[in-house]
C-alpha cells in the first residue's frame, strides 16, 4: 500500500509543477496579448472586409467574373 502512495505523491511533485508553469505561460500570452492591443476593435476587421472594394481590377474580376464581361 505504502508504495502506491509514494509514487502517486511523486507524480504530484512532477505534474503540480508544471500546471503552475503552464498556467504561468497562458497568463502571460494572455497579457501580452491584451497589452499589444489584439483585442481591439475585434468587429472593425470583418465589417471592413465587407465594406473594402478589392484594389486592383484584375483582382476585381477574379472575385466577381460579372465585372469582367463589362456590365
């Protein structure tokens, strides 16, 4: 019986460890990310995607074919 326990308390000493570096790491992305400011204006991307004509008109036409048969 005794030997189940050490090695379930040795397993503890490895894994509760590394769930704190883990964690560490994932609060850090967090913040780093938040100060970088990727999670600013999160809508304004996908609404300009709409709203924005493509560039160059040969870009145009392989987006839309209809604008290529001029009407």
């Amino acid at each position: 019986m005794r030997g189940r326990v050490e090695r379930f308390m040795d397993s503890l000493y490895l894994l509760i460890p590394l769930s704190v570096v883990l964690v560490l790491a994932i609060a850090g992305i967090l913040v780093w990310a938040v100060i970088s400011g990727q999670f600013e204006r999160l809508d304004d991307a996908g609404a300009r995607a709409l709203r924005e004509e493509p560039d160059l008109p040969e870009e145009a036409d392989r987006i839309d074919p209809r604008r290529s048969e001029g009407g």
